[in-house]
C-alpha cells in the first residue's frame, strides 16, 4: 500500500463485480476507504440485459477481500436508478468510510438488441443505468466535493461513446451521453478543485463481456462457441489479447492522485490500438 490516497473515500457503484471491484481493490491499496454497491438479489437477464448481478453472499465476500488492505470498508445494495435507494447506500457508506471524495460511476449493462426489435422496457434500464444512475450519483456527491475543494469523479465509459455497434443502439447512446456528461461536471467541477474523467475501454475481460459476447453467440447461430468468440475478439486486438479489469484500475488510481489533477474533461481510451 503506497498511501497516496490516504485519508480519502471513495465511492464506486458496480464495484462488487468486474472493473468496479477492480478499481475498489486499487484505491484500497492506495490508502482509501472505500464503499462498493452494485444491485443485488436480480436473476441475471431478467430483461434481456448482460449484466453479471451478483448473489448477497458476494456482499460478504467482497468487504472482506476488500478489508485486506486495512482500510474502512462498506458494500452493499445500490441501484443506480433509484433516487432513495442511492440515499440510503450514500448515508451508511458516510458513516463507515467518511464523506466521498472520490466518486467512480461503474454501474453499467448492455444487451443485444436492434434498434427495431428494442422495448421501451430494456431501452430504458440501459440508459437508466449507465447514463441516468451516472447522473444521479454526481448529482448527490458532486456539492460536497466543491464544498471540500477537492473532488474525482471518474465515469466508466466505453468506445461505444464515439464509435457505433450493431445491435447495441442503447449501450451506445448512453455512452455517448456520458461523454457529454463528463464535460459538463468537469467544468462545473473545474474551479473548486474537482475533476471529472471518463475512461473509454474496449473489450475488458469480465463477467458482463462473457455474459455480452454469449448474447453474440446465441444471436449469430454460427455454431461457435463462446471461448471461439472470445479468442476472435483477442484476435482482433492489435496486441492479440483483451484488456484485462487491472488496467482499468491502475489508470483509475492515477486520476484519484495529485498527480492527476490537471486531467479533467478528457476521455482516456484504453483499446490496445484498436478501434472498437
């Protein structure tokens, strides 16, 4: 643990799952108190989506895994979409890491689904979760960071943002709208010594990838498995592999550091020379 972030507390929603726990992990070892939630007690694709939602157990399994690095800890229920619900998970991540100076907007799904074949049910769960839930987290934790002069807030954001994928029209337009976001806070943030950043990855190996490329699969009917599918996207990378949640994580902890408090409004994509 290097303690370079000592003394903060960060917040990070779909942080009991992929590149949220990843990024919860890596602060924690930098010295901040962290406080993880993601929905919890959903069977995964109730509509359709890819998220990977995760059993109460893992709640247990991850303050644990978490408390290794000796700092304060809080997980627990936290859906994104829903204003009270994010009250009541804010209130006790206060009261066990402190106030939140650090915010990581990494709640997010997808779903394979063409623009014409979309509900209005799924459509509006995507955007409600990447791009809505994004906003109403920044909306609740945004003042006090200004009110302290010191704030991070980085957004989990996608290629997806600035380039278009077939049968994904809603993960794109709620990427897209994060970006958009993004620039706002951080000019809103700017003079108050608040920072706001996207991180725009491509393929991340976790468990929502391998629930979307399944999607993929089922959707194609081409007889590949999933391990063929997940090689041919490796293949595609001009580094012949896929960016794993770590990566993601160590450029998060740069950004939460002094170091980074010059980076604001920028959108940082971590692709491996790939386009998509």
């Amino acid at each position: 643990m290097t303690g370079r972030l000592k003394g903060r507390s960060a917040v990070i929603t779909g942080g009991l799952t992929g590149q949220g726990l990843a990024i919860a992990e890596a602060l924690a070892a930098e010295g901040a108190n962290v406080a993880v939630g993601s929905f919890v007690r959903e069977a995964a694709g109730r509509l359709g989506d890819a998220a990977a939602y995760p059993d109460p157990q893992e709640i247990v399994e991850v303050r644990e895994r978490l408390a290794a690095a000796g700092t304060a800890v809080y997980a627990g229920h936290l859906d994104v979409r829903d204003s009270e619900a994010i009250e009541q998970f804010v209130s006790a991540a206060e009261a066990a890491c402190g106030p939140a100076d650090i915010l990581v907007n990494a709640a997010g799904t997808t779903a394979e689904q063409p623009v014409a074949g979309h509900s209005d049910e799924l459509w509006l769960k995507i955007i409600d979760t990447n791009l809505n839930g994004a906003f109403r987290m920044t909306r609740r934790l945004l003042p006090g960071m200004i009110g302290s002069k010191w704030g991070r807030i980085i957004n989990i954001g996608s290629t997806a943002a600035t380039v278009g994928w077939k049968d994904n029209p809603a993960y794109c337009a709620s990427k897209s709208g994060l970006l958009g976001l993004t620039r706002c806070v951080a000019l809103e943030g700017a003079p108050h010594g608040v920072t706001c950043v996207m991180i725009s990855p491509t393929w991340v190996e976790t468990e929502l990838m391998r629930r979307n490329v399944q999607q993929v699969v089922e959707r194609e009917g081409m007889g590949r498995t999933m391990e063929e599918a997940m090689s041919d996207i490796a293949a595609q990378n001009p580094q012949n592999r896929i960016i794993q949640p770590d990566e993601i994580a160590a450029l998060a902890a740069f950004l939460c550091g002094e170091g980074a408090r010059g980076i604001t409004m920028e959108n940082i994509q971590v692709t491996g020379g790939a386009l998509w």
